[in-house]
C-alpha cells in the first residue's frame, strides 16, 4: 500500500532511450544552429566578395583602364545580381553573431523590412545594369548601382580599420 | 564660539562664490569682435565649396516632417547621437526667427570658429569647431554669404539632451582652453600649393580628425595619434587610420585615391561607405577635382 509500482524494465528503457535521443536531439539541433550560423556569415561574405570582384571589372570600364564591352558588363552585373538575390537568405535573425567576426548591425534585424526594401533595390539596379547595351548609359546605371550600395551599407555595415 | 563659528560660514560662502565666479569666467571664450573681420567681398560661390567640404548639410538636415523643408537645405533639427547626448544641429537658413537671418558677420565667425552663440553660450563641439578655428576669416565669411543666399526654412532650434545642459555649456568653456590648444594646421612653403590646400581642407573645413584622430580621456584630439583611426565615435565598430595609406595596401597612389573620393563605392571602393563616410564621400565629390586632389595629396603623405 502506498508503494510506488515499479516500472517494468521495458518502459524504462523506453524512456531513457527517450531522453537520451531528445538530448541528443538538442545538441544537434543546438550544434546546428551553431554551424548554421556560422555558415551564413560566411556566405554572405563570400558573396560580398563575388559582388566586390565583379564591381572591379566594371569599374575599370568607367576609369578608362578597360574597354566598354557589352558582354563584359553582362556578366559581372549579372554575377552581382544573383549574388544579391541569394543575400535575401544570407541574414536570417540571429546571425548577428557567430564564430566569425560579422559587420552586421544588429539594426538589419531591428528594421528588417527596410533592409530587405534597400537589398531588392540594388539587386534591382544590378538587374538595370546587367542589359547596358551602349556605353553613354554605362556610367548612370553604374552610379545607380553604388549608390544602392552605399546607401544599404552606410546604414548597416559597421565600419572598420 | 557663534561669532567664530559665524566667520567660518561667511568665509565659506564667500569662497563658494569666487570659486562660481571663477568658473564662471574661466568658461567664457573671448568672442571676437568687429576688429577680426578683414576687408572682404563675400563670395556665397566659394562659400558652397566649403559648406561641402565640411559637410555641414549631413548634420544640419531637416528633421523629418519640418515644415516646407526641402530636404537639400540645411535646416537642421535631425538627430544627431553622440556619446555624450542626443544633439539637434541648429537652422542654417536665414530664417530670421529660427535660423541665422539676423545673425551678423562676427556673429557667425564667433559660432563657426570659437563655438560661441550670439548670446555668448558655449556651443557643443558636437559642432566641430575645434576644427573651424583653422579656417581663414574669409573662408567663413563666404560661408555666411552662401547660408544666407539659401531660401529660408522655419524650424525651430531644439535643446540637446545632455545631463544638465546649462551646467555642462559652463563645463565646455573650459574644455575648449584645453582644446583649442591643439595647434593649429600650418602652411608649409616648403610644399606644394596643392599639398597645402589638401591640408587646410582636411584640418579646417573637412574636419577629419574629429572622428579619425581619436581622443584623449578629456574628449580632446590626441595628437599623438594624429589621424591614426580609433573607436568610432558613435560607438559601432572603428575609423579607419588615413595613415600610411600605400604602405597597408589601401590606395595605390593620389590618382587612386582623389577616384575613391569623388565615387566612392560607385567604383568598387567599397570602405567608404560606413560609419558616415558615405555622406562624406557625396558631399567631397561635390568639390572641384583639384580639391579632392589635394586632399588625396596631403594624405598620402602622411606617415
């Protein structure tokens, strides 16, 4: 009377393998938002880093060190412009921080709906500029483009040496 | 014993008030008067050169919403954060009831280059005037005759929010004897014209140093570290150094760096804009190309 039943060693069993697989369940949901956010800040620097090669090749066009070329301007708008499509899953909320050192602001995730309106801007003039086809009207969409940049990264890159 | 304990109280008081009437007069700037301004004809042309080159339209924006204010003019009221408060930067349109309508010339060269209001007040170096004080009189005075050329806003001057305010203008008196120690930016014969106009653009107007040469404890330049980059002021991230620019990789020469500065990101110089630096980058692309130049110039040379 008043005893406690006894589990039966089947359920016991059962529940621990129960927690054992919840715990494990958590690390690797835990390990994997870890990674996952790691990964994403260096996503979206690699794809900075393709937007920042190609904007080299298109403004040698507008220094005067390389010839307008059509086709040129195709292709690196073009890389610009895919590679701003894909930023618009590149800062997902939390990724403020990481293992890797991010110039996010945190004000990306605080106006989210302005920083994703200034990102389809300038993937919108990357777009623009992609079918340039004469060179009078290289030098304006270029200058459309950098400004979209600018103005996106004045507001939410954090400056540094 | 009450006769002596009397004297003491009275000793007290009266040492109270010497020590306020001492504060009081070591916070008070010396205001220019009349004698300082030379014999000039004010050209509002060259005046917009140095409103650009000092930026002044990216503090003194109008705050949004301000009635009929074009958001070009410089009829201020936009916050400005700092560590020490949230400022309102003042209306620069020649308003004669909220702006500088009324304002006389020495009025004018009192607030840009001693950080003093027509009432006398001390102004927050928010407003950069330490910077200013390099500036020639008749530079300033172009200044004036440009603000006063702009149509006029209405937009009533707001009060910083700074602990105790009236108190901490008294405290900026005296902070400005220690920093207008700072030297001044000198012509150098010795260098080019060019050389030298990049200078007194970067140290006077341009006001470099007030984000890029950080500050010692007392808030004040540390010339020691003379544009050499620092925490940024506004407390995200750093400034960069404008030190030694070819030798860390930054430039490759002056015609790389005067195309960094009039584009910017536009041609792939994507350091410039943050931190502020993009407004700053705008507003120097507005300059004569020469300008920009010597600016490139100057800065490269330093080392």
């Amino acid at each position: 009377v008043g005893q406690e039943p006894e589990e039966d060693p089947v359920t016991r069993n059962a529940k621990h393998a129960l927690a054992t697989a919840l715990a494990a369940a958590l690390a690797v949901a835990g390990a994997s938002v870890a990674a996952s956010s790691m990964d994403v800040i260096k996503d979206r620097q690699q794809a900075m880093d393709d937007i920042g090669d190609a904007m080299k090749k298109l403004s040698a066009i507008a220094k005067k060190e390389a010839p307008f070329d059509a086709g040129v301007v195709e292709q690196n708008a073009g890389i610009i412009a895919d590679a701003l499509a894909k930023a618009a899953d590149l800062f997902p909320e939390g990724s403020d921080e990481g293992d890797v050192e991010t110039w996010a602001k945190p004000g990306i995730w605080a106006d989210y709906a302005d920083f994703e309106k200034k990102r389809e801007t300038a993937e919108s003039k990357a777009v623009a500029l992609r079918s340039v086809a004469v060179e009078a009207a290289f030098g304006p969409a270029l200058g459309e483009l950098g400004n979209a940049c600018k103005s996106c990264h004045e507001s939410y890159r954090r400056p540094k040496d | 014993m009450r006769i002596a304990r009397r004297r003491v109280a009275a000793a007290f008081v009266l040492l109270a008030a010497l020590a306020a009437a001492l504060l009081l007069r070591l916070s008070r700037t010396d205001p220019l008067d009349g004698s300082a301004l030379p014999v000039h004809t004010a050209d509002p042309d060259n005046g917009e050169v140095l409103f650009h080159a000092g930026s002044c339209g990216s503090c003194h924006e109008a705050a949004d919403g301000a009635a009929g204010a074009d958001k070009g003019l410089p009829a201020g009221g936009a916050a400005f954060s700092t560590p020490v408060g949230t400022f309102y930067p003042g209306n620069l349109t020649p308003d004669s009831e909220t702006g500088i309508g009324r304002w006389s010339d020495v009025e004018f060269l009192n607030a840009v280059t001693r950080g003093l209001a027509p009432d006398g007040t001390n102004y927050f170096p928010a407003f950069p005037y330490p910077s200013f004080r390099m500036m020639s009189v008749e530079d300033v005075l172009d200044l004036h005759a440009y603000l006063v050329s702009l149509p006029a806003v209405r937009s009533p001057n707001r009060e910083p929010d700074v602990p105790m305010t009236a108190f901490a203008r008294l405290g900026v008196g005296l902070w400005k004897r220690l920093a207008f120690r700072v030297p001044r930016f000198e012509a150098d014969p010795s260098r080019s014209e060019s050389w030298n106009r990049g200078g007194y653009l970067v140290n006077g107007p341009g006001h470099c140093g007030e984000c890029h040469t950080p500050r010692n404890c007392l808030l004040i330049a540390d010339e020691d570290r003379y544009l050499d980059g620092g925490p940024h002021p506004a407390g995200e991230g750093s400034v960069p150094s404008l030190r030694r620019l070819v030798e860390r990789g930054r430039y490759k020469d002056v015609a790389d760096l005067t195309l960094a500065l009039r584009f910017g990101e536009t041609f792939g110089y994507d350091k410039l804009s943050s931190g502020g630096m993009s407004e700053v980058q705008m507003n120097l692309a507005r300059l004569p190309e020469s300008d920009v130049e010597a600016i490139a110039e100057y800065l490269l040379s330093l080392h």
